[in-house]
C-alpha cells in the first residue's frame, strides 16, 4: 500500500504489464528513493486463483518480473557504490 501522494509521484501503472504492474510500482518507488517498512498485521486479503493471469501463464510472470527487474532495479544498483556494503558489514563486527 502506497500513500496517494506517492501514487501521484509514481504516475499512472504501466498497463502494458499483463501479470506484473503492482511489482513494477513498486520497483519504480523503490528506484525512486522510497523505503518500504512491514505492518504487521493484515491490511488487505490476497485471493489466489487458478484462474488469474499469472496462473495461467506463468512464464509471462517470470518474463515481466525479469523485465521490471532490468529497467528499475538494476540501474538503482548499479548507481549505488559497493564501498557502503563493505564499510557497513566491517563496521558491525
């Protein structure tokens, strides 16, 4: 769940995704700079179907989670040095 003010950020979903466009949100909010936290407790409920999209094809799923993780998230990585996860980890022994 995203703040509508996020939302407006973000723009629109892209709906040339058949399976993935949640996951592609959210991989753009994540590129964005924008943290992601756990509440725990249920927020909403998830129906699972053997007749959804992503059931039906799964190697559409799998294509479109390959193609939100090359456009969003691998350039976030890419941008960010690997120094911090050096210095991080040596710090916190």
């Amino acid at each position: 769940m995203l703040p509508r003010a996020v939302l407006l950020e973000l723009g629109p979903r892209d709906e040339t995704m058949a399976v993935a466009s949640d996951f592609e949100l959210n991989a753009r909010a994540a590129a964005m700079g924008r943290r992601f936290g756990l509440i725990a407790a249920p927020l909403m409920a998830h129906r699972v179907s053997d007749a959804s999209a992503s059931a039906k094809n799964p190697l559409i799923t799998f294509l479109e989670g390959i193609y939100v993780f090359q456009k969003n998230v691998v350039p976030m990585l890419a941008a960010k040095s690997a120094l911090h996860l050096i210095i991080r980890s040596s710090t916190t022994r």
